[in-house]
C-alpha cells in the first residue's frame, strides 16, 4: 500500500537547508529518548513529512539542472 504524505505548508515554507537542519534536530530528539510516547510519533510524522520535502525539493533541483545542462547543448 502506497501512502501518501501530506507536506504541511509551514514545512513548504522551508529552504532546503532549513528543513534539513530540522530534521536533523528531530532525529537528535528521537535519539535521546527523553519524550513521551505520544509526542515522539507526532515528532516522527514531522520528520518523515520534512524528509518527504527534502527528498521531492533534491529531485526537483537534478531536473531543473538536467534541463539546463540539456537546453545547453
């Protein structure tokens, strides 16, 4: 089964590197195990939502630098 992730905008709103550092901020939290059940799944769902982003915001980057390098030849 295929899930779709939903991108909260305030996660869209992100640069790149800002949703990176996020992430790494999430998975430091998640590392030290000191939160409640409860707010490390919605820290984790946040996680996988900026993963999500950063994941779809790199693939747009290689298209739009493999379509210059193209229109360049």
């Amino acid at each position: 089964m295929n899930k779709k992730i939903q991108i909260k905008e305030d996660i869209k709103k992100l640069s790149f590197e800002e949703a990176l550092s996020e992430l790494e901020g999430i998975v430091e939290r998640l590392e030290r195990g000191d939160i409640d059940l409860e707010d490390s799944i919605s820290i984790y769902e946040r996680g996988v939502a900026s993963v999500s982003y950063t994941h779809l915001r790199a693939h747009e980057t290689e298209a739009d630098l493999v379509c210059r390098l193209l229109l360049e030849k």
